[in-house]
C-alpha cells in the first residue's frame, strides 16, 4: 500500500499539527523591541490566549530557560539567542555574505541586508549597519518587517510562484505606513511585477518617511534563492537617480560575487 502525498503544509486543523508547540512559539514571539517585559496579562493580551493557558506556556519556557521571571514581569531569556543560531550555524554561507555587506557599506557609506520571506513578511539574517540611524526601530538580525512594503520584501515576492503570489494578495492586509505607501493589491501587484522584469525593486518612503530603499535577489551558484540584499538610505541624503546610477551596479556586482562564491 502506498503512502500518500506529504502536504507541504499542515493547517492548524490537521491531526499532525501540535498545537501545543505553535502556542509555546507563539509566546516566544510575543515578546519584541516594544514588548520586552510583560506580565502575564499583557502575554495573553498579545497572543489571544486566556490567562490559564498563557501561564502555562510562561512557566514551561521559563522551566527550559526560554524565559527569564523578575518579579510579575517575564522577559526573553539568553538562550532564545540558540534557535536563531540553529539556522545561521546551518546556513554557513552567512559568513560570507556578511564581509560583502560590510564591503557595500564601507564603499557607499549606507547601511546594508540580507533578508528571507517568511510569511508575509521579510526577517533580517544578516546586516551592515551604516553610522547613520534610518529608521525610529532599530533594525538588526532577527527584524521582521512587512514584505510589501520593503524592496527586499518586493524582490522576494516576485520569485514566488503565480499560484503563491496569487495568495498572498489576496490575504495580505495594506496598510498606510506613509502617505505614499501603497494600499490597493492590484498596485501593489504590478510593482511585484516590474521588480520581476528588472531584476531590482525601489521602495520610496512607503513603510517609514525618509527611508527608501534597494534590493536584487541573491542566488547561490545552483541558481537557488538566498534571499534578496539592500542598500537602505535617507531620501534627503541619496536620490533616485544616485540609487540606480550608483548603487545598483553595486548590489548587482555583490550578487554575482555571492552567486560565485556559496555553491551548495
């Protein structure tokens, strides 16, 4: 007897999903730059879950070392930092695309990325930060920003499948970051779009007010998705014009160098 086909992924209903496991990341998850401290009511608040079961999954992690108690506040706990290594120590090419990140900021004085979709939204693997602060969060390894409104997140998006990418518009929520971000699907598709054709996507202050960013695909030598790099900037400080012209050819140079170098 055969087995049957493996979906590629359970839904939360499917007799194989651990729901336990999703509500213990879910908490974890929880906890972000703004929501560093939280008592047991704000966890169930963030997570939806009611206090009884929010408690247990606090006390769980704290009993594994996931998670620190002060007082009647919880906090993230150092050893979190091990299921982030996991997947860098896994990924041995981060270490080289983190000197050519670094060589994109030392050359053009901004701040540098790589970043992988994961869901709808981009998560920072690797980064180059500049002097100079961009954005009023701090961006660094393990950010999750919302795809749509990222050039990385544009980039990446245009890789996907038709049927994926289809998907995705259709439950993705837009929201005005800025006055110029955009919110209607059928836009947003048709810049996804323009990103495929040309290879590089521009976002323009739509996700915060005087950032704009660049970002091209990145492939290893197999012609296997990384992710997509950037160059992040102040608006006042680089023009269009200087981002085409100048940085383009210089994310463009990266990625080949990337695509020489991590053969897998």
């Amino acid at each position: 007897m055969e087995t049957p086909p493996q979906k590629a992924t359970l839904s939360p209903d499917d007799r194989d999903f651990v729901t336990a496991l999703a509500s213990g990341l879910e908490v974890i998850q929880a906890f972000d730059e703004g929501h560093p401290h939280m008592t047991l009511s704000e966890v169930a608040a963030r997570t939806g879950m009611n206090r009884a079961k929010a408690r247990r999954f606090l006390l769980t992690l704290h009993a594994l070392g996931y998670v620190r108690k002060q007082g009647r506040s919880f906090e993230l706990a150092p050893k979190v930092l091990q299921l982030g290594y996991a997947f860098l120590s896994a990924n041995d090419y981060r270490g080289v695309i983190q000197q050519y990140l670094e060589e994109i900021t030392a050359e053009s004085g901004e701040s540098s990325s790589l970043g992988v979709l994961d869901g709808d939204e981009v998560t920072y693997v690797a980064r180059s930060a500049a002097r100079h602060r961009l954005m009023a969060i701090t961006l660094s390894v393990g950010t999750r920003l919302p795809a749509a409104y990222t050039s990385m997140g544009r980039v990446l998006l245009a890789q996907l499948p038709p049927a994926e990418l289809d998907a995705y518009l259709a439950r993705v929520t837009l929201e005005p970051h800025t006055e110029r971000s955009v919110t209607d699907p059928a836009t947003l598709r048709a810049r996804i779009d323009e990103a495929r054709e040309q290879g590089y996507a521009i976002v323009d202050q739509e996700l915060d007010p005087g950032l704009r960013s660049l970002a091209v695909p990145a492939f290893d030598g197999g012609g296997k998705l990384i992710g997509a790099i950037n160059v992040s900037t102040n608006a006042a400080r680089i023009d269009l014009e200087a981002l085409t012209q100048r940085l383009l050819p210089l994310l463009q140079q990266t990625a080949r160098r990337i695509r020489d170098a991590v053969q897998r």
